[in-house]
C-alpha cells in the first residue's frame, strides 16, 4: 500500500487546493506537475522486454482513462521519459514537454515507440538512476509538485544504493513511486517498498512480469494524476468522483 493509504488521493488534492489558492489568477495555466518516467534496461532486461516495455508503456500514454487524467487537471502536466541502466548509461528518451493536448500525449508515444534501446549489457544502478532523475528536475518547467515513477525488474547491484541517493541528491518536495516488476517472488517489491519509494503519497505498483507492464503503467498512471483530477473537481464546484482504495 505505501505510504498514502485510503486517504492519500484526498490529501494531496487538499495540498493541490491550497497552492492553487495562493496563485488564482495563474491556476489554470500553472503547470501542476513535472512527471519523469525512468525505465530499467539494465541486462536482467531482454530485447523482447524491451520492446513491451516501450510498446506498454506508449500504449498506457494513450489509453483514453490516461489522457482524460492527464489533460482534465487544473493546469497541464510536464512529462519526461528516460532509460536507465549502469552508473553513466541514463539516456533521455523524451526531453520535458508539456502535455496541453490529446495530440501532445500522441507524439510523446510515437517518440516513445520509435525509441531504440542505447545500453543492454549494463548492471542494474538504481541510485544512479535516482541521482540523475533528481538533476533532471532542476531543468524541468516549474511546477506545483514533482514526481518521479521508476520502473525496474531487479534490485540495485552496481553503485551507491538508493538510500544514498536520497541522502546526497536533492529529492525535497519530489516523490518518488515505483513500478516493480516480478517473476517467481514478490521480493522486487518488498524493494521498493523499503528501499526504493520517497516522499508524500508514495506507492508501488506491481507488475506478474514484463507481459503485465502496459497495464501495471497505465493503473500507475492514472492513480499518480487522480488526485489532480479531484483538486480540479473541488476547485470547480464539481462533485467528486468515488475514491477507491489501493
């Protein structure tokens, strides 16, 4: 379950609700969240995982309950997609955009599925990964919150571990969620329960196995951008939509 519990979608839309507040007149032009999506392809990783990852993860980027979470928020959402691997093999997929329309998610997942794997015999550097996606922030467009998904299949076997991530890179006000991939245990996301997730609100959602991906991002997705979507609702007078419980 994490860290946010039944009541962690109303909490951060409370927190929503109280930025928007302080800056009215920009409300719905204020980007309201910078999202990175870093995705493991370290050498625990096959071709034929790679491509459904990358195939999933453009699918999960189009799916209709996706898009309608990304673009029906108070503001637009900035998103940024990298691979990872070894200590120096980050490679940066998509650049930060701004999602502001249907067509904006359509050319991020076309960019997603041209995408041709830059590392494949590297081991698995969870904390490099980690630093680089808290250097990345600093080049992202300012945005009421920050979240970073990391997706992986295995734990970190090369580098500093991410405890000193989080220690020595600046991770203040970013959450970190994760994406856990499995195989014949659970133990992967035992992980990222204890070592991996950071922050208000942070979760883990776990995939069976490479082929349970695309549905494991797409769930991920729109649970991260949901609580957006209820500070729109509170903010307009709407009627809020039932909370499910994770």
């Amino acid at each position: 379950m994490g860290v946010d519990g039944e009541y962690g979608p109303l909490v951060r839309a409370a927190a929503l609700l109280a930025a928007l507040a302080a800056t009215p007149a920009a409300a719905q032009d204020q980007c309201r969240l910078a999202l990175q999506l870093g995705m493991d392809v370290s050498a625990s990783v096959d071709q034929a995982e790679y491509r459904i990852q990358v195939e999933g993860l453009a699918a999960a980027l189009v799916d209709p309950i996706v898009t309608e979470a990304f673009l029906n928020g108070p503001g637009p959402v900035a998103l940024s997609i990298f691979e990872w691997s070894g200590r120096f093999q980050q490679d940066i997929i998509v650049d930060w955009v701004m999602i502001e329309t249907e067509a904006d998610l359509l050319a991020v997942a076309e960019r997603v599925n041209q995408a041709i794997r830059g590392n494949q015999d590297f081991p698995t550097a969870l904390g490099y990964a980690l630093g680089f996606a808290s250097t990345r922030f600093r080049e992202a467009p300012a945005c009421l919150f920050q979240t970073l998904d990391i997706s992986g299949d295995g734990q970190n076997n090369d580098g500093f571990p991410p405890s000193a991530a989080f220690e020595h890179f600046d991770f203040d006000g970013v959450t970190v969620n994760g994406l856990a991939i499995g195989g014949a245990s659970r133990e992967i996301e035992e992980y990222y329960l204890e070592q991996v997730i950071h922050g208000p609100g942070a979760f883990v959602e776990y995939a069976l196995n490479h082929d349970d991906f695309a549905e494991t991002m797409r769930r991920k997705l729109e649970r991260e951008l949901r609580a957006m979507i209820l500070g729109d609702a509170l903010t307009n007078g709407r009627d809020l939509p039932p909370i499910t419980t994770f």
